[in-house]
C-alpha cells in the first residue's frame, strides 16, 4: 500500500475501494505510548517518544478503516 499518496486500494473486508483520508480532520494524526500520571489528583497524559504519523484509509463501500504509522513523526 502506497501510504505517500492519495491512492486508492482494494478493501480487505468486501474488496470495495479504500480510500485515503484523516479523522477529526486532520490528515496527520500521531500514536505514540502513553504515559497517565497524576498531579495534585488531576489525571494527565503524556505521549512517550517516538511518536508515529497515522494514515487512515476508508472503504467507500461497507465504511471499514485501515490504519497505518509507517514513519515517525517529523521524519
């Protein structure tokens, strides 16, 4: 799969077109570990690096998503 481009793939689930996009608009989304801890009884949430940039891919067809971090962020 070509994660560079905008191409279009072939669904695994029902063999419809894939195609890429983002969530929550972003185009770019970032998974990385994370790390809970508590200040003064308040839950935070820390990323641990490396962070991975996230490609999303949607089937037009029965709305499955693939997801992929194929590179670290800022590389």
């Amino acid at each position: 799969m070509d994660t560079e481009t905008n191409t279009t793939t072939v669904c695994p689930k029902c063999s419809g077109q894939m195609e890429r996009g983002g969530l929550r608009g972003d185009s770019s989304l970032v998974w990385g570990r994370i790390k809970e801890t508590s200040i003064f009884g308040v839950k935070a949430v820390q990323m641990i690096p490396p962070a991975y940039v996230i490609d999303a891919y949607r089937c037009g067809n029965c709305g499955y998503l693939e997801m992929y971090a194929p590179r670290e962020q800022g590389k």
